[in-house]
C-alpha cells in the first residue's frame, strides 16, 4: 500500500509539473513544431471581385486553420511592379518581426524568373516573384538571406498543371507554411546570392548643392497627393521652416511639366483650401497636396521611376 | 525519505492545482492581464488601394498576435464625417458588447479636435477624433463615459514626428491596447465631461400632425435606395398598412426637388421592376427605392442634414 | 496526518491527470460543445461601402469570438445568381473540409425561394437562398444533404421583423453557430429532398466530333479574359499541341458575335502584347484573352448562360 501510494505522489507530482510545464510553453500560440505563429499578409493586383484572392485565403487556412490571414491590398495597378514594391515598403515594418508577406504581381509568370523568399536584416520574410519589386525593401532594410522556393516540395498538393496561378499553388502555400511554422525558413529551397536579388534603377534622394533630387515612387491615390522619396532629414538640409515657401519642379522623362511654390506646413489644414502645400507624410518623406483637392489630378502628374523632382528653398 | 515524499507529494498538488486553475481561467481567451479580449473593427475615409489601412492593422497585431480585426469600410466619402458616423450607427450593435471601433475620418488632423474614445451605454468604445462623428450613436446609446486620449503613454513606439497618420500611430494603436486588455478604458486618458461630446445638429424625426419629417442621413449606395431617419414606430402613427400609398416630399436645403406616390410593401419585390416603393430598412427606418432600380442617381436625390423629408399617407 | 496526506497525494494525482488531459484536448481549438471549429466565408452583392457586411461580421463574431471569418468577394454584380454561384464553384474546394460559406445573392428575398443548408459530398457547408446559385457547386462536387433553415430557431435574437436583411439575420447567424460548432448540420432545420435543389440550366461542355461546346460562364473580370466551362481533359481530346493554332467561336442567344484564330500557350507571355492566346485557367478550364489586353471589352463578350463557345483545332 505505501509503495502504491508513492507511485502515485511520484507520478501526480510527474504530470503536474508536466502539465505546468505545458501551460507555460502554451502562452505563446505554437504550431506543431513548436515555433511560434506569425501573420501572413497577402499583397496583389488582382482585385477582389472574384475568387482568386480567396483561394489563396482558403489555402493558407488549410495549412494552419489557426493563422491570421490579413490584406495589404489587391488593388496594385495591372501588372505594376513597382507600386507593388512601394506598397510593401510603406507598410512592411508596421508589422511585427517574422511577419511573412506574399506580394505576387506577376506579369512575367511561366517565364525564367525566379520565385522567393526574401528575408530582410529587420527580420521580416517576402514571398514572390523576384522581378524588382524587392528593390525597396531590399534597399532599406538589406538582405540577410534569399532563398529560392524548391517548387518539389513546398507547392500544394495536386496544383501542378495550372500553369497561371501561382499566387495560390506556390505563394500563398509556401507563405502559409513558413507563417504557421510548418516550415523552417531553411526548408524553403536553397540559398541565392544575397546580392542577386533583382533591383530597378531609380534616382535616388539626394541633395545637390541645395536643390534636392529624387523621384515620385507613387501617388497617395485615394487624394491624389504626390509623394517624393525625399526624406526629412534630407528636406532639414534646407534649412526651411514651418510656413516658409519652397519651389517644386516636376519632370517625366527629363522634361519638365509642372512647377509649383507653396509653403512647408505641417497639417494640410495650414492652407487654404485647395491650395498647394508642401508636408512630410505618415512615412515623413517630402510630398504634395492641394489642401481638399487633388493635386496629381489637377496637374496631370503620374508617378514611376521616370517621374523625377527637384526642390530648392525659395529666398 | 518519508519527509522528502510528503515535501514532493504536497508540491505535485500544488503544481496540479495551479496547472487545473489555470486551464480553467485560460478557458477564455486571455491577454496577459487578465482582461477578456474583444474585437478591434476599422473605419476610415482612406480606401484600400494603398498600405495605409494594412500600417494600421500591423500596429494592431504587433499589440497583440491574437486579435480580432476587422473592417466596418474603407470607403467613406472623403472627409465625410456624417457619413462615417451614420455607418458606426447603422453597425456598432450588431458586434458583441466590448468591441473596440476605430474610425478615422479626420479633415481636422493637426488641429485643436481632441482625440477621444467614447464609451456607450450599451458597453463599447469608440476611438477616433471627436469632430461630430459620434453624433448618432452618443444620442441612440448614451455616453457613458468619455476620455481623452493620452498620447504621452498612448501612442506607438517611434511616432511623434508624423503629423498626419493619427490613424496608424495613434487610433489604431489605443484600439488595440484597449481591445487586447493591455490598457483598461481608464488608462486611456483623462475623463472629459460625457456631455462635452461633438455633436452635429440635424432635424430629428418627427410626426407633425400626420406629416412625419426627417432627414436623409444617407443613401444605401450599391442600389440608390434613400434612407430616411424616420423609424417604424413613427410611421406606424400613419396608420398606413400594407399596399397602402403614401406621398414622399424630399428637401435640399429646404427646396422641394422630388415628389413621389409609392406603396407601402414589405419587400422590393411588392412592387412592378422600375416602380417605387417604400419599406423599412435593415435598421427599421423608413426609406425609398426603385425595384431593381437607382431611385437616387434617377431623381438626383444625396445625402447629409441638408437633406430633408416629407411623409404623409395618401387618402 | 497520514490519512490526510493520502488524500492530499491522491487528489493532486486526480488534478495533475484532469490537468493533462485537457490540455491534450485543447490541443485542437474546440467551441464549448466540443466540435471542431471551421472557418466562415461570406459573399455578396452589397458591396464594402456602407455597414451591411460589418454588421454580418459582427453577428457572427457575437456567435463566436474565435471564428474566423473571411471573406470571398462582395462584389458580385447586382442580383446576378449565376455568377455569385460561379465563384463558389471557383473558390470552394481551395478551402478546408468543413468550411460554410455563406452567399447572399437575393432578389427575391420576401418571396416563395426557400432558405437552407446544403451539405456536399466533398463535406462543405453553403448557407444561402436556394435561387439556382448552388447549380455548379451541387453539379460538381454533389449534394450529400440539403436542409430548409429553421428560422423559429435559427434567427439572431430579436429580429423577426426587419424584411430585408436576411443576410445578417438568419444567413451569417446560421452559418457562423454551425461553423462554430454551436449547432450541428442536423439543427439547422428539417431535411429536403437533396434532388430539390434549384438548378439553372445551361449548355454543359461536350466533344462534337471535334467541335468543342460550352459556354462562358463568367469573365476574370480584372483582365478581361474570357472564361469557358471547357476543361482541360475535353480541350485534349482535339489533340492540339502548344503553339498550335485553335479556331473559337463566341455567340450570344445562338447569334455568333466574335471569331479568333489563336495560338495554345501555356501563359499569356506565350504571344507578344495585344495578340490573342487561348490557354487554361487556374480552374484548369480552357480560356482566351489578349496578352496584357481585355479582350472581353475589346470585342464586346460578356458572360452568363446565353452566351456560347465553340472551339475547333485548326488543321
């Protein structure tokens, strides 16, 4: 009876420090490997008035019904790499670390590019196309690894003969499968030159002698705002302060099509309305606005790496 | 031996109560102070074409993975404040009690508008700049309490310097520190008087000697349908039954601009394909609409307080 | 002292067992009944601008706060059945087993149409109108059971007098307590004959001596691409190699309305930019379209069961 007995403290005395144990490793959500879960975020130009982007949903959740499956937006331009890759670093690190965004704008889909998965120095992972829409991020937050995607085993099963989705069979399985754990990021595919990575050649900010140079990498569309890739820092090199004028000139292609004086503020509301007015926007780059107007739209000004500015103070 | 048995048996009951106790409070999802977890739903004026709603929700789940967030819409009219309200109006208690709203509708960014988060009578929270939005749902819920939002503590990590994405860095971030449990509503800020709420003035619904008035707060938008303020429980005081006509007289700025005869029906389909009809909506107002038809684009009929309504039955 | 100490042991072994144990059985995310969790998929033609779907989530989340709910598309065009059904057939077996979607797509709420729940043989749940919107679904993956709702007691508390919005009231509502596991298929209501369910009839793909038939049940909207019901397995019967020339013929209401000779390709970069390319879909269908072009609108094609394909190889 004693003996019984103390099999018995001993193995209550085993399961509740197991059963301890257990809890504790379970305040952080864990797939079955044990790593911790991240989001996955899904980026493309497909719209989302069909079933593709929900396919690619109905996919991630089949790998990890637990994964939290969120939108950057489907709305990027037709086939519009670029924008693509400008959304991605507008939002990227709002995000936390180990965060895994699937960006598939593809026009060159079924032809030698290569899919990967791209993991930035800040920790974050990109999954997609490498047709330059990394050039940003890549820039900003630098390569520590890029792997290519090893389509014989990290592609859904039974997919294999559809020649045109790729953001559902490959993308957003392999995302899901590295955002859930199920993967290691290792097990993705093998190693690529970290500096193989594909990048479009842009003007970078940058300040001559007191004009500032540097491009329009997009417009905030929804108000027709011109954005520049002119950092504050840059802009303080100036010397401008709040409510002092300042000249902007527009280009495309080299030929100058617009210019506009108007005043540093920090709110739109510091003009008039429908007046022009220069301010540092929510990623604190120089842009442009009519303050309740759209400014792209009354100027006839697009946006692309061959739309350039130059900015100088006015005395 | 004996000593070290009993020392072992009492601590494996420790651990096992613990671990039991434990399990049993984690039965409801918990954040790590303990409080419930409710969720998080966004509304802006910014549309979903670029990152600035995606920044949002990763400011959101960087507070905490586990969240719920989810969108009311992204589509509210530029700077349309009315309009964003009537849609928290037309949602917020279909959501569990506790919800978190967000709703970023901000033409006075930058200037003296508090940023607030209001909590209603029926048991949720509304954060966003107080500039009239809160209008309906203060007057249906009942302010309960109102504070203000303390962006020393309140705000995220880094920001500071960015005058114009309250949204992402200060919006977002409370709602979800306050949806996690992370803060209680109390550490949100400092109390403001409940009546000190903005609040835009408009005609109320009323029955005058069987002419019933009110406004058109706004338009169903997918199908033209006119949403009128005027709730079954007046329009039963017509004394109108089913089939019966009625005569509809709409105002803008006091102007008459449109007269319509339509029956009353329970559905759409009461009625011919093009003809009007007057119903009760999704929210038991009263409003008009053409069957499969726009009766607002087709009669040039908006939205908003200028907008006013007639109704009386037709003998 | 020893008694006690016995009993002390012998309760810790109890707790520290009950401990385990349900930890092994919150291992998988389990509703309060003990059924498994599945994902909720809502689709429309309300559109996102105004607070109709919110108010569904919410509903839904109120069911359940642990749900997840994601969406299809809302944009299915106004009242338009067959493509609403359509994108079910297009989405739905991308998603778990066990999944419910939920489409609303109802121009004829109010009227005779039935409510109901039908299960398929591939074990997923659609939640919806019984209006023909379930034709490809029930046609493809087969109807296992079909049940009415219950709306005595399969309703949201307190509605029952709102006549148009079925969608947050009994749609969302049923679907999220039977994803959630708060009900079982068998609750939903009383069973009908699975042959019961309305069909649309349309011209199913067939082989006529080489002439291949079937129709264009919807357009890749985004593109302009031009979907047919011919898949893939019929299409190989003509024998065409890639690069080989098809002849497509497209009618509506019987009437030919459009011809091309085009190449077979794999992808779309197959041809140069602004040519013809016939290849198949993500569906592993057979479709056309220009090379980043639209050909729908190009050459005037829509879509729905009047409009017709015939498809030849060119010798």
């Amino acid at each position: 009876m004693k003996k019984l007995l103390t099999a018995l403290c001993l193995s209550a005395a085993l399961t509740g420090l197991t059963a301890a144990t257990a809890l504790a490793a379970s305040a952080t959500p864990t797939a079955a490997t044990g790593s911790a879960k991240h989001a996955l975020v899904l980026q493309t130009d497909f719209g989302t008035s069909d079933g593709a982007v929900s396919a690619m949903r109905g996919v991630a959740y089949g790998v990890d019904a637990g994964l939290t499956v969120a939108d950057l937006t489907h709305d990027i331009p037709d086939y519009d790499i670029w924008v693509g890759g400008y959304r991605l670093f507008q939002t990227a690190n709002y995000w936390p670390e180990g965060t895994v965004f699937v960006s598939v704008i593809d026009p060159g889909v079924g032809t030698t590019r290569k899919s990967v998965v791209l993991k930035t120095k800040a920790g974050r992972y990109f999954v997609g196309p490498d047709n330059g829409q990394f050039t940003l991020i890549a820039e900003r937050d630098g390569v520590a690894e890029l792997r290519e995607i090893d389509e014989s085993i990290n592609r859904r099963a039974g997919s294999g003969e559809s020649y045109t989705f790729h953001g559902r069979d490959v993308y957003a399985y392999v995302g899901a499968r590295l955002a859930s754990g199920a993967i290691s990021y290792e097990q993705v595919g093998p190693a690529l030159p970290s500096e193989s990575v594909i990048r479009i050649a842009y003007q970078k900010a940058a300040n001559n002698n007191g004009t500032l140079r540097g491009i329009i990498p997009v417009l905030d569309v929804k108000y027709g705002n011109v954005w520049t890739n002119i950092p504050k820092q840059l802009f303080e090199q100036l010397g401008v302060k709040e409510h002092e004028q300042v000249q902007v000139r527009f280009f495309h292609n080299k030929k100058l099509v617009n210019t506009v004086v108007a005043p540093y503020e920090h709110t739109f509301g510091g003009v008039a309305k429908g007046k022009p007015v220069l301010y540092l926007n929510s990623l604190l780059d120089v842009a442009i606005a009519l303050n309740q107007g759209n400014y792209a739209a009354k100027n006839k000004i697009e946006s692309g790496v061959d739309w350039e500015v130059e900015i100088r103070k006015v005395k």
